[in-house]
C-alpha cells in the first residue's frame, strides 16, 4: 500500500507549534511565509537585532520546503553557459557563484545552529539522457573552470558504473560542492534556530492583504498595515517569502508566477548492498531533460524520485505509475519494492525560469528557485535579511524583469501544457 504522506514530515520528531499565540500590534520586519526563505531571513533578521515577526498561513515548512527532494545543489538551474548568453558574462557569473555560496551558506547554518538535519555534503551527479546532452555537459565543463574557476568531474559513458548502477546514461556530470537534507528538518532547524534568536513565529495565520499605512511613514517609521485573519500588524518593513503563492498577495505577480506541482514517490527501505550498487557514493541525482527526474537515496536507504511527466489534476495512481515507470527504466531491480510513500509539493516558476529577488513598492521579495531553492532560498533570505538590516548584500537576481503571461488562469493546465512543451523539446535536443 503506498501512504500519501510526506515521508519527510512522517520522519521527523514531534515538530514544534507555533499555533494559537497572541499576535503583536507592532513589529520592525514582517516575514510572510515560513518555508527557507521566509525562516532564513526570519533567522538572520534576529541575529542583526530586529524585531522580527514571521507569519505562516499552515505550518513552518507545509510549502515545498518541506516537500522536496533535499538536493542541496552548488549551481543554478540554467547552464553557466545559457546563463551567459541571457545575462552576459559578469552577471551569469555572479549568478553561478551565489549559487556556490548558497550551497557553503546551507551548510554554516546547519553547523552554526547545529541543525540535526542529516546534512552531508555528497556532491550531485547531472546525468546524460542523450549523447547530444553528454556534449552539452562537456562543454558547460569547460565554462565552469574558465569563467567561474569551478571544477566539476565529467565521466564519459564508459565509466558511470563508478557512480550510478545503471548504463543508461550517456555519461555525467560529478558536482562535488552540492549536498542533501532532510528537508523538513531542516526547514524546522532554522525556524527553532530563529526563535532562539528572538523572531516571533505564527503558524496559521495567512495574511490577507497588505495596506500603505500612508504616504509617509508615522514618527515610528510604520509604513505598512497588514491584514490577517487573526488581527491586523503595522510593521516598517515587509519581506515576502510566500514563492508560489505571491500572486494572492501582491497582485502584480499575478499572471508572473506560477504555482507548478512537482510528485515524488518513495521505495520501502532497500537492502544496503543494492543501495550502495545504485548509488555508491550516496550522491543526489538528476538528469538533463527539461521534464527531469531527480532522486536520490534517504537516510533510511529508501530510493526517493521525483519529476518526470507527472501532472496536475490527474489520478494518483497515474502519477505514482509514470514516476515508478522512469525509476523502473534505470533501476530495473527495484521492481520488487513496494512504494510506500507519494506526495506533492508545489513551486513558484516563472516563464523565464528565473530567480527574482528584489523589492517592490517597497518591500523585499525573493522566490522561484527552479528546483535549487534549498540553497538559493535559504541564501537569498539570508541576503535579502541583510538589505533589510541596511548591511551588504549581494543579490545578482535583482532588476530582472518577469515575463507576463496574458493567457494565464488559475488553473492546472496552463503548468501541464509547459510540461508537454518541455516533453517535446526534449525530444527533439
Ligand atoms: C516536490 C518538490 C521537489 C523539489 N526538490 C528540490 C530539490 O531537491 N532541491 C532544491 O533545491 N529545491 C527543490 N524544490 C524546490 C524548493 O523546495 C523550493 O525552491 C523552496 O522550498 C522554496 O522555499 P520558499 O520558502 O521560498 O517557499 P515555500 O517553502 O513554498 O514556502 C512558502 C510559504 O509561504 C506560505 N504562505 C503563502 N501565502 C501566505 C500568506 N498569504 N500568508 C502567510 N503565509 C503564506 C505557505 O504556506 C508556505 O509555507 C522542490 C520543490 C518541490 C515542490
């Protein structure tokens, strides 16, 4: 029987509530959202000194934060490569290298607040779906050392039983810098961890709107008024942490950002020899289609996969058999494991599969990670904290303009149809 259940959520102790307590009048920093940005920044807000008040509309972590795949991954969505030909040389580089330091920033904190999140910095495996792609990767090596001076690991075909117990690869990418959490750990760490560090945290408490508290602040330095369901708040600055789910706030994400599901099965536990033959050097993976599947194994040597062409709207069942099917096709030998665990997560994209990090109308944002929100949300909070703290801050994703989309609605198909896109583009690269 497969449980529709987070299996990151059922391994994790007893999480703390933040439920049911009194909410302040006045705070200096409003965070929305309790998912890896809105907990970092909350963090990093009340190491600086502010008072600092997080709102959560379920729970710390209920978005993708505690739902994904825990790849901590040291590099951006885009190739340097592709990078480069939409920024230019200099900002695909910083770009890149933010990325690299998120990947060191995920792994301070983790140290610094001693976050018992099973971190281990494993390295992560892009793997090779065509021979074209194997090129692609090639090349995007070479770029990394020139531009970036980073040093991957390329394994031509021949040699990717080194890493991966499959041949179906047509070879692989070795990052050794990324690495892997339990997520919903360590979503929760940082929120205890921000609480210590004196932030106020508010599950259940979604925030309905959000008010000019006039044109000019008041002698306090109030300048917005928030709405919740449980109270209104003055605050002098906001932070938006809501990724998905910033369209229901701020209206001129609308049509901006998309919320796209992304399922996951999880295996029962497999026997520790065949998990050290399928992945040997317990590194996370994902391939190099545009309707990727990334997995990896948990802590508790169950094979984890996620990706491939699931969709919104359709049957469970559905969706458990394509991502058991893409499983099945590089790991035959996990036929005979039953699925114990399908969930889904939803992130925030954008048509320009982008990250936007910024402010508007005079608050601070950050969001649409691309599947590396585990280190660049949890960086770009952090940063995006500093801005807010008037400290330096270094955020190459700010000022990109987010592409509009006239024909969006509300609804599921708009995301399925990209996948279908994607599908067949990857077809034919
Ligand atoms: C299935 C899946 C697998 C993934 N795998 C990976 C991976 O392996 N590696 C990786 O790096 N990334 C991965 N990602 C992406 C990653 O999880 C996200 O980029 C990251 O969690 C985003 O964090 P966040 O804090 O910005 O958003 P979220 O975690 O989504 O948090 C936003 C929070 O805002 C709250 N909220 C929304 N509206 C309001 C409101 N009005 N008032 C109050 N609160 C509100 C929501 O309840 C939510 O908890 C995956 C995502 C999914 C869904």
């Amino acid at each position: 029987m497969t449980q529709h259940a987070i299996l990151w959520s059922v391994t994790i102790p007893e999480p703390k509530s933040f439920l049911n307590k009194p909410l302040p009048q006045k705070t200096d920093v409003l965070v929305i959202g309790g998912g890896f940005t809105g907990t970092s920044a909350a963090l990093q807000l009340a190491k600086g000194g502010a008072r600092v008040t997080l709102l959560e509309a379920q729970t710390i972590g209920w978005g993708a934060s505690s739902r994904n795949g825990g790849q901590a991954l040291s590099c951006l969505h885009h190739t340097l490569a592709d990078a480069i030909k939409e920024h230019g040389q200099e900002r695909a580089k910083e770009m890149f290298l933010a990325a690299t330091r998120a990947a060191d920033v995920v792994e301070q904190i983790v140290m610094d607040e001693k976050i018992d999140c099973d971190y281990v910095r494993c390295g992560n495996i892009e793997a090779a779906f065509k021979p074209s792609h194997f090129d692609k990767l090639q090349r995007e090596q070479k770029i990394l050392h020139d531009v970036a001076d980073y040093e991957v690991k390329i394994l031509p075909k021949s040699e990717t039983l080194s890493e991966l117990g499959t041949d179906s690869y047509h070879g692989l990418m070795v990052n050794p810098r990324s690495g892997s959490v339990q997520p919903a750990k360590f979503v929760m760490g940082m929120a205890l961890a921000a609480e210590r560090a004196g932030a106020d945290i508010h599950e259940g408490t979604q925030v309905m709107g959000i008010e000019r508290a006039g044109n000019s602040p008041t002698n306090d330095g109030t300048r917005f008024m928030v709405k919740t369901e449980r109270g209104d708040i003055e605050t002098k600055e906001i932070m938006l942490a809501t990724n998905a789910w910033i369209g229901n706030v701020v209206p001129q994400f609308r049509q901006r950002v998309f919320p796209a599901e992304s399922f996951v099965i999880a295996t029962e536990p497999l026997p520790r020899e065949l998990a050290q033959q399928l992945i040997p050097n317990n590194r996370v993976v994902y391939d190099t289609r545009k309707t990727l599947a990334y997995y990896r194994l948990s802590p508790d040597n169950r094979m984890v996969w996620g990706g491939e062409l699931t969709f919104a709207g359709v049957g469970a069942k559905t969706n458990i058999n394509t991502l058991r099917n893409g499983m099945l096709r590089i790991f035959p030998e996990l036929a005979k494991f039953n699925i114990d665990y399908f969930w889904h997560g939803t992130l925030g994209i954008t048509l320009d599969e982008n990250t936007h990090a910024g402010q508007i109308d005079g608050m601070w944002y950050s969001m649409c990670y691309v599947g590396h929100g585990v280190t660049l949300a949890t960086y770009l909070g952090q940063q995006m904290a500093n801005g807010i703290l008037g400290k330096a801050s270094n955020n190459p994703f700010a000022n990109l303009s987010i592409p509009f989309a006239p024909t969006y609605q509300d609804k599921a198909w708009f995301v399925n149809i990209g996948k279908v896109w994607f599908r067949f583009l990857d077809m034919l690269r």
